[in-house]
C-alpha cells in the first residue's frame, strides 16, 4: 500500500496527525498551522480573504463583511495544491470563521486535482467530537489501532487532572472575544466544569454566544477568563483595552486571567489536555504547579486601579 500525502487545512487537524504518528506524511498545511514547529517547513494552501491583522473590533467588522460578499473567509490555493497530489485532505464543518470549511475544499476540488483524495471532514463540537474527530482521521488514513491508543491517553490524562481539582465551585465566565463580547461555548463548559468549576455562560456542545457586558456584570462572576479565539497571550492582553477602559469593569470582583485561545482553549486537538491543565493551575494554585502559567499559556491581569 502507498504512504499517505496528507494534507491538512486546520491546525487543530495537523496536530491529529502528528499524535497519531503520521507526521511524516503530511505534504501541505492551512496558514494557520503552526504545530509542532516543523509544519512550518510544509507548502501553504490556504489564505485568508481579509486582512487579518486589527483590533478586535476590526477583525470581527471584516468577518461579517467578508462572509455577506464572499460567502467564506478563506480559500484554498488550488495552483499550490495540485502538484501536491494529495491522498487525504482534512478539513472542518465546525465553523465557517476557524478555518477553511469543507464547502471550500470541494469547490477547490470541483474543478482541480485529478485525483480524488479522501477528504476527511471534522466537527468538533464537544469533548466527545474531539475523540470523535481523532479516530476519524485514524481510521482514513489506515492506522485506526493508534487512534484507539491516542484517545485513551488523552482521556487517561484529563482524568488525573481532573481527580486533583473539586471543591471550589468557583463561578467562571469565559470570554472568547472581547470587541464585541463573546462567550466560550463548544467543549470549553465541559472543561470548566470538569475542574469543578460553574460554568456562567456558553452550553456545552453548542457554539459560543454573545453576550452582554451587563449579563457580565449582572452575573457577578468569581473568576472571568479570557482566552479570544485565534489570538496569541500577547494579543489578548493588547485587547484588554475594550473591557478596561469600561467604567463598570474596575466593580467587577472577579480575579481575571488571560490565556491563549490560539494554542490551547480553541483548538481542538491532543492539546486540549493542556488546556485542561491550565484551567486546573489557575482554579488550583495550591494543588498543581503552574507549568503552563508565568506567560507559556495563562497569566494572571493586574486589577485596574481608578
């Protein structure tokens, strides 16, 4: 049987698939994909339609417009994808803004490769997708006994971080994006309570909401973490700005951490255990050392001062 050529259009997918072992086999990457570091080498054949780089607001104001005139955020490359001769091309449903959709890779498709490679197409909605998502791409690419062992690590692994966490019930809101303000939803309640925590806003399973900053504030949460999706630790706390500079912000009691929702929270891949663990060392300083905190994945923000 031939080796694979892989080629992934979503970070989270390309992290699948070097935790199953087929590293190696991977051809192409989105522009997105960025681990582990050696993805950076693989050719990239996919491109945004907006620019990606602005504020918060911004950013969001270019989405909405992108997808009223364009119908999708992203496009795939065909002229760089073709001579890759893909075997196998992993994609997503999920979310039109995450990440090239599997509508755009059957349109680049159409019209295209000469051969049709297996498009594996993930949704990850919840905890149970990931796992879901995980051993689809095992079972595609012929190596389904190693998806077995891959997700009963990584289940093996959250329980034992699970089991040191209990009896806070510290009340958290978790903010995905702060201009306009949105919630965390998908599997992120599921982490949260997982820790033993209350989870304020968002549903586990579904997408993430918006949300008020008088529902914030009405809430009275404990504990408010903001992860935005897609950015960095260091463009979160750039961000900071549309939430501090509110006059309600400095009442607020609540303890607030920042975290990378690119890295971690919003990527759902084997290092969704990370971020299980971040959530433990923040909600637990006295039981688990902050491997991840200091500025690696979470830091704590300084209260605003009047």
């Amino acid at each position: 049987m031939a080796s694979p050529r892989i080629v992934s259009m979503i970070a989270s997918a390309t992290e699948i698939v070097h935790a199953l072992g087929l590293g190696e086999f991977q051809v192409g990457r989105s522009h997105e994909c960025d681990f582990p570091a050696s993805v950076a080498a693989l050719p990239v054949v996919t491109r945004p339609r907006f620019d990606v780089h602005g504020t918060s607001q911004e950013i969001d104001a270019r989405v909405r417009e992108t997808l009223a005139t364009a119908g999708s955020v992203y496009e795939v490359i065909t002229e760089l994808l073709d001579p890759l001769e893909p075997t196998h091309i992993v994609t997503q449903t999920q979310c039109q803004v995450c990440a090239v959709s599997f509508e755009d890779v059957e349109r680049a498709l159409s019209d295209s490769l000469k051969a049709r490679p297996v498009v594996v197409a993930l949704e990850p909605n919840s905890l149970d997708d990931i796992w879901t998502d995980m051993q689809r791409v095992a079972d595609r690419c012929g190596v389904a006994e190693r998806g077995h062992a891959l997700v009963e690590s990584l289940q093996s692994r959250m329980a034992e971080i699970a089991s040191r966490c209990g009896g806070s019930k510290k009340r958290v809101a978790c903010i995905e994006w702060q201009e306009p303000l949105m919630a965390a939803g998908n599997w992120v309640p599921e982490l949260v309570e997982m820790v033993g925590a209350v989870n304020l806003f968002g549903e586990a399973g579904k997408h993430s909401p918006w949300m008020s900053f008088e529902g914030l504030r009405a809430s009275d949460p404990d504990v408010i973490l903001v992860m935005p999706c897609g950015y960095s630790l260091a463009q979160a706390r750039e961000e900071m700005h549309w939430l501090e500079d509110r006059p309600e912000w400095a009442a607020l009691r609540a303890e607030v951490y920042l975290l990378d929702g690119n890295q971690y929270l919003n990527r759902p891949g084997p290092r969704v255990v990370e971020s299980l663990q971040m959530l433990a060392e923040i909600l637990y300083p006295e039981r688990l050392e902050p491997v991840l905190g200091g500025g690696i994945g979470w830091e704590r923000r300084a209260p605003v001062t009047a």
